[in-house]
C-alpha cells in the first residue's frame, strides 16, 4: 500500500507553474516586426515545504523532521499546482492583412505544462507513513482530486497596429494527460491491521500511448487592450487575456479506472496484499481483487484555459512610479481565483524595477520581484512571483519568469 500511495502522491506532486505576474510594458509605438519570448516555471502549494518537494523530486534526504514537519503543516484538504510554459511570437506590423492598414499578422508557437491537485493529509501520511500508522482508526481520502495536461500549439493570428491587440486561432497537440478523483475513499482497521475495510468511489484516467500525439484539437488565443482614464486624468490600460479556450479529441484513448464499492479483508494486513502476491498465486490481479472497472475511451478533452485581466505598465509614461493588478483565473484547474497587484519603479529609462503580492492560485500569499532592461531595440525582463521561496527552506513554492523582447 506504501508503494502505491507513495507513487500516486509523487505523481499529484510533479503534476501539480503560470501566467507571468510580471507586468507586460505596453509599447504603442509603431514598428515593423517584434519577436517575444516568454518562458515561466512557478510550483505552489498550500502545504508542502519547498525544501521537502525539491528532495521528493529531484533526490535527497527526507529526514524524519522535516518529513513531520511538512505533515504537521497540512489541513485537512491540500492543493498543489504546476504551470510550466514557454511560448515564443513573431509579430509584422509592415503589411496590410486583408488590405486593411490597421492590421498586421502574428506567428506563435507554445509549450505548457499545467496540472494541480487536491489531497487529503491522511492521503499524504498514508504516502511517508505507511498504513501502520492509521491502525485502529480511519484514514480519509475523499475528496483528493489531480488534473493534468502536457501540450504545444502553434497559432496564426490577426493584430492591431495601434492597441496591440490581437486574435489567435491555434492548432493544438496533446502529449500527456491524466485526471482522477476520489468521491468517497476510506481505509479502516483493526489494531493490527489483519482487518481492513476499504470504501472506494472514483476514477482515474490516463493516456497511454507512448507516442508524441495523443490528442489533436484546436483553441483560441484572445489579447485585448482597453484605454481608459486613471488618476489625475491620465492614460492608462487594462489588458483583457484569454489563452488556450478550446478542445481536443483524444484519437489515441485514454485507460480508464473506475470504482464504488466496499471492499472487506482479513487475516493479512495491508502491506502484505500489495506485496506478497504468493498469498493469491501468480494469476493474482490487484484490479480484479477490487473490481476495479477499466477500459479504453476516446473522448474529448478541454484545454487549461487561462482568462486574466488587469492594468498593464505603459512604456510611454513620464513618471518612475506606476502599479499594476488584477485578476487571473484557470476556470478548469485546481486553481482558487487570484488576485495581485504591484509597483514598478523605473529609475533610469532603461531599467524598471517591480514589486508585488498576491493570493489565491494553487496556495495563499506570495510576494513577488522582478527587473526589466532596455538595451536599443532590445527588451529583457527576469523575475519571480515568489521570493520567499528563493531564500527560504520553509517557502511553499518557486516561481521564475523570463521575458524576451526585440522590435526591428
């Protein structure tokens, strides 16, 4: 049973990073061509130090302190996020699309990797502490839930010349992907765990497939900059953001698990019928054992869409002190509605400094830094969303964001 837990957890842990909080510097200026790039790796969660993930993932020692420390930190349910992502655009502003001159045409191409979860403690101390750790008592698990999805698109979009606003239709490749619930699960036993009772509603989904495709669909990017009045009279934006709101068709299938009954045993504890197939034979099947439904579907699937709006920094203000916020939302994930807000500082013309907090998303509050340069025709910005966990072992996530900009 500790092996299973212990492997399903880490699978919730990697699969639980997003949406840059670092503001965009909105440049109305006319050009012909602009290249961007952007790349984000941010892992939250409400309950996980960051020093025990980053031994869970990559390797090291768990002690014993910091592994009851971590367990002493959890609630009852716990989430944990993920959000991956890099996506590169090419933007022309020197043709007239459709014969019009107040557009031009935009190129991009994506990869994310997004998931999150939500999981009982006892599902965690079943995890680290194995089943005699709950002899004699209930260990819940209801409620524990994961979603996630590998996948890359390229889009071909249309752009204004003046907001900046645009358009994409994008087509969509999925790579990976598996969700699973648990309705009602719980785990009973006797003091020495020689009778187990185990009620077990859910289901697991999973592609299997080990090739680059397992699905293909279609979605639409949406960029929308708005002018409106701001203090004193003067000018300034909100950016309405809508990214990756589309489908896909699973054509390679999708291994589906499923279970709702009550399952009693005696005479052998929990470790031993995990363990010990002798106990059954060789023909002994686990799934079998606990009528476990499982079968090949072909299904459609929707996207991790990103909605996320906010006032933006304007490139053209005179002053050295601007702020920005918002609120960003991923409708089909894990993710509690975010709210942040920050300043930007910009000491030289060609530096901008920022900070900035927020709450929600896959944890609670984080503050958040970043600094942006200017060389010629150059623009470069570096930051993080959570600086707590750059300098400290009992943060609850990392986060780092990179932005590339050239307009030629």
């Amino acid at each position: 049973m500790k092996k299973i837990l212990f492997i399903v957890f880490v699978c919730v842990s990697i699969a639980g990073r997003s949406q840059l909080l670092n503001p965009i510097q909105f440049d109305t200026t006319r050009i012909d061509h602009e290249l961007i790039f952007n790349a984000g790796a941010d892992y939250f969660s409400t309950s996980i130090y960051r020093d025990f993930g980053s031994k869970l993932v990559f390797g090291g020692v768990i002690t014993n302190d910091l592994k009851a420390n971590t367990f002493g930190h959890h609630n009852s349910i716990n989430r944990v996020g993920l959000d991956l992502q890099s996506e590169i655009e090419f933007r022309n502003y020197a043709v007239n699309l459709f014969g019009n001159e107040k557009w031009g045409y935009l190129i991009k191409a994506g990869y994310y990797t997004i998931g999150s979860a939500a999981y009982s403690k006892d599902l965690f101390g079943m995890a680290f502490y194995g089943n005699e750790a709950y002899l004699d008592t209930t260990a819940e698990f209801s409620g524990s839930t994961v979603k996630y999805m590998s996948f890359q698109k390229i889009g071909f979009g249309v752009i204004s010349k003046s907001r900046k606003s645009s358009i994409t239709l994008n087509l969509v490749n999925v790579s990976n992907a598996f969700t699973g619930e648990v309705t009602t699960g719980e785990l009973k036993q006797n003091a020495d765990g020689s009778l187990v009772e185990l009620t077990l509603d859910g289901s697991f989904k999973s592609t299997q497939s080990t090739s680059f495709s397992a699905g293909i669909g279609a979605a639409i990017d949406f960029d929308f900059k708005l002018p409106f009045n701001w203090i004193q009279g003067r000018k300034a934006f909100l950016q309405f953001q809508l990214k990756n709101l589309g489908v896909a068709y699973m054509h390679q299938g999708m291994q589906q698990y499923s279970a709702d009954s009550t399952y009693n045993y005696s005479g052998f504890t929990v470790d031993q019928l995990v363990n010990n197939q002798t106990l059954y034979g060789d023909d002994f099947s686990l799934t079998d054992s606990l009528q476990i439904d499982s079968k090949l579907v072909k299904n459609w699937v929707v996207l991790p869409t990103l909605f996320q709006a906010g006032k933006i920094i304007d490139e053209h203000y005179t002053g050295k002190l601007q702020s920005f916020f918002g609120v960003r939302l991923y409708p089909t994930m894990l993710y509690s509605p975010l709210v942040y807000a920050g300043a930007n500082y910009r000491p030289f013309s060609w530096l901008d400094l920022g900070v900035s907090g927020s709450f929600g998303g896959f944890g609670g509050f984080r503050t958040g830094f970043y600094s942006s340069f200017k060389v010629k025709l150059f623009h470069v910005g570096i930051g993080t969303e959570d600086v707590i966990g750059w300098v400290s072992k009992r943060g609850l996530g990392q986060s780092l964001n990179l932005r590339l900009r050239c307009k030629f």
